[in-house]
C-alpha cells in the first residue's frame, strides 16, 4: 500500500510509450521466435517449411538491420494500468501516450498508416496517432503499460458472435475453427489467435486482443480454459491452410482464451486474429 | 519441392503461361507497387476513356505499402498486402494487359476468370517476410500519385524476388489444392 501520492512525469511516459513501440517493431519476442522454429521443424510441407524459414530468417534479420519486421506496423494499441495513488504531471495522460506513439513512428521509420475520418476522408494523419488506448485504474503507485502494433491484415479476419448459453464449448470451439477456416490465408498464418469469452459484447473484443498478447507458452491458468486452448490449436492446425496459407500443419502457433464473467441470457465470443508478427511487450513505470 | 525459376520483367503472356502454381519464382527488373487507394484512381482513369500514367501491358503489380526507408537502405520494410482489397480492380486492369501480380491471400473468382482469359498470373509473396523481401529491391522511384505517401505507384528495380505461383493461367489454385494436400494430416492426439 502506498501512503502517499507519487509524481509520474507526463515527458516519462512519451519516452517508455516510444520505447516500447521501438522494440516490438524491430524485435519480435523470443516466444514468437521459439514457436516458430518448433512449428518449422514439425511442418512436413516442403513450402510450408520453406516459407516458416523464410520468416525465421526475416525475423533475426529485422532485429540485426532496425527495420520493422513487418511493413504494416500496425495501429498502436496500449493498455493501462494506472495506479490510484498517482499523479500526472506536466502534461495529459492520453496526449503523453499519443506522443510516444508519434516519435516511435516518426524517427523509427515505421509506417504511419492511420486514417482520421474512416469513411468519407480516409486521410492519414501522418504520425500514426491517435492509439486506441485502454485505462484501468488500480490499487497502487506505479504505471504499466502493455502495447501492441496491431497489423490489419490480419484484424480484418476477426470476429464477434453473441453465442447462447446453451451453446456451450462446443460453440466456441467451433466459432473460432470458423473463423480461422474462414480467414484462410489472408491473415499471414501461422496465427496467435486471441479469444475472450463472456462479458458485453465490447468487453470481449477488447480482452480477446488482450489475449493475443499474452506470451506464448503460457496457458489459462484454469485447466478446463486450458484444455479448450490445446483443443481449438490443433482443430486449428487440422485445417491444412499452413504457413502463408499454402498449405501444411502450422496454420496456429497458439490459441490464447480468456473469460469475463456475463449476463444470465448470454454468451459472447470474440475472435482477434493475429498473424505470426504478434508485436507485444510491457513496461512498468 | 519444384525448382525455382528465374524470370525477368517486362512478363510477356507466353512466360507467364508457362508458370504453373506451386512454382517458386525470383523475379528481377522492373516492377510497379499499388494498393487500394492508387488501384481507384487508376480504373478511375480508364473508367473516364484516359491515359493511365504508367503503361500496365506486361508489367507485373506488387500490392504494398512500403514503410520509410531508413538512411542508408533502398527501401524499408516491404511485405505483400492482402490482394483481396485489389479483386474489384484488377480484372480491367488484366484486360488492358498487366500480366502479373504480387500479394498475399485469396483472389475472387472474376480476378481468376480474367487472369485464365488473358494468360496472367497471381504470385504470392510471404507474408510477414518484409525485411527479407526489402533486400531484394534496388531501388524505388514514386512514378504517380505522390500525395498518397506509402500508396503511391512507386517503380521498383528488383534483383532475385522471392515469390511463389499461387494462381496459375490456368486457374490453379496453391491456396486451395495446398490445403486440401494438408487437411486433416496434423495427427494432433488430443482430438
């Protein structure tokens, strides 16, 4: 418990927003890498593991060069936890957050591809801004904050469905092989895909990107949600869609799902499509 | 896995009738980017009876925004988009003659139609292989449309492109025989 009021400076914040959106865009993690050089060795496609390679290769050769490693470097998406006992200071909390997005995408090269108006202007604005920026206020005095480079190609792919009660696991399970089924190539496979299940229906979106960050490797802690995870990965990697959607058995690297509790009448599921350049990290402050 | 074959820009009808899907291709000279926003203005132009500002016979299209270059470096990050957004202009454009495109995903059955009527041919890039794919190109020069920034038709000299036939002129599809080949062989024991 903190006693007193802690000082966070705005400048601070811009500097570790930048930062982060630096590091994920030259550097996928080594959760990312490792999971592609286990599907690699597994592929039995010739193309399919050519192409895996192929990835591989571009990955290392991103983190070595500072380019990003994908041209689409995505919306910037960051949630944040921000502690009840701080204090802002010299500066606005989102405007601090929209800064560090700018100067990330301005001095590092990375494409700036956001559009204000998205239906009669579609005009960039130029420095990648504004982010789509989630807060949470906690107990405590400190900042996280989790961001995410969100490539459209792949969230183009992804879903939303208000299952009934009654449709049970075998509904989601079946609404997200769908939804991967449908997508096919076009999202870059192999894919992390991120589900939540329950909530309202935007509580489900927003934690179903939430889970496409979650780091590879690690499971729902509940071994029933666990279970669902493995299950819809392999039904996903049944498909034969496989790297680059030319087919192979590494069409998923993960499945990600998490849950929040829901209405009596309801059963909401989303799907957040993420392709192999799953960009995440976090930073506490 | 097939060999891989080399060709060079401009592509004529009778080299890209002799790709077949699953080919994996290095392409070098010249070729064009585009993506949605130029794709509009273009059929725009030809919609109007007006002169497009790049002559598109034999010439192969690559759907990309390119991120900046960064000093030093011809290009930045240069990955394939998702071709799909491109399917409701690229058939007047295959008729006009362009003979090639570059991209990633499913195209729709009319692209298809066009591309088996006009001998052309859909090559997919790896998605997500942007830096390796950046290191194949030369240089860029924006050629049209400027105001757009990252979605201006650039001309790219390219040396050794890597790309894959997807959709061949006779309307094999990699996307489709590919994941038939592969459907149900992941042998998971948890199912």
């Amino acid at each position: 418990m903190v006693k007193f009021m802690r000082e966070i400076k705005a400048a601070l914040i811009t500097e570790k927003v930048k930062e982060l959106f630096l590091k994920i865009s030259y550097e996928i993690g080594d959760d990312v890498l490792c999971s592609l050089k286990e599907g690699k060795d597994k592929e039995i496609s010739p193309i399919g593991k050519a192409i895996l390679e192929e990835i591989i290769e571009n990955d290392t050769l991103a983190a070595k060069e500072r380019m990003a490693v994908c041209q689409d470097t995505g919306m910037a998406v960051v949630f944040a936890e921000v502690g009840q006992e701080v204090h802002i200071t010299g500066g606005d909390f989102q405007e601090a957050i929209n800064q560090g997005v700018r100067e990330a995408y301005g001095q590092g090269y990375l494409r700036k591809s956001v559009v204000s108006d998205p239906l009669f202007e579609r005009k960039n604005t130029q420095d990648n801004t504004p982010a789509v920026i989630y807060t949470d206020i906690v107990a405590g005095g400190g900042i996280k904050l989790a961001a995410t480079a969100k490539g459209f190609g792949s969230e183009n792919m992804s879903r939303l469905k208000m299952l009934t009660p009654a449709d049970g696991q075998q509904g989601v399970l079946d609404f997200i092989v769908e939804t991967v089924s449908l997508a096919g190539p076009n999202p870059c496979p192999p894919l992390v895909v991120g589900v939540c299940v329950g909530g309202t229906m935007d509580k489900a979106a927003q934690l179903a990107k939430k889970a496409t960050m979650r780091h590879l490797g690690f499971s729902n802690p509940d071994p029933r949600y666990q279970a669902l995870e493995e299950k819809a990965l392999a039904l996903i990697n049944e498909t034969g869609i496989g790297p680059g959607g030319l087919g192979g058995l590494t069409t998923g690297l993960a499945v990600h799902i998490d849950w929040y509790p829901t209405h009596i009448a309801g059963l909401p599921v989303a799907v957040n499509i993420c392709c192999h350049a799953v960009r995440h990290d976090t930073v506490e402050i | 896995m097939a060999e891989v074959k080399r060709i060079q820009t401009p592509l004529t009808k009778d080299v890209a009738a002799g790709l077949r899907a699953g080919d994996r291709v290095l392409i070098s000279g010249i070729i064009y980017t585009g993506r949605d926003a130029a794709h509009k203005r273009l059929v725009a132009l030809l919609e109007e009876g007006k002169e497009l500002p790049v002559d598109i016979r034999n010439q192969i299209i690559y759907y990309v925004g390119p991120a900046p270059a960064p000093p030093g470096k011809a290009i930045g990050s240069a990955g394939p988009t998702s071709s799909y957004r491109m399917d409701r202009y690229a058939p007047v454009l295959i008729e006009k003659g362009l003979t090639g495109m570059i991209g990633k995903g499913l195209r729709g059955p009319a692209v298809i139609e066009a591309m088996k009527a006009h001998q052309a041919v859909y090559f997919a890039a790896t998605g997500g292989a942007a830096v390796v794919i950046a290191q194949s190109i030369i240089s860029q020069e924006i050629i049209a449309y400027e105001d757009l920034g990252t979605e201006a038709i650039h001309r790219l000299e390219v040396k050794d492109f890597p790309v894959i036939v997807a959709i061949d002129s006779q309307g094999n599809n990699l996307y489709e025989t590919g994941r038939k080949e592969y459907q149900g062989k992941g042998n998971h024991s948890n199912i």
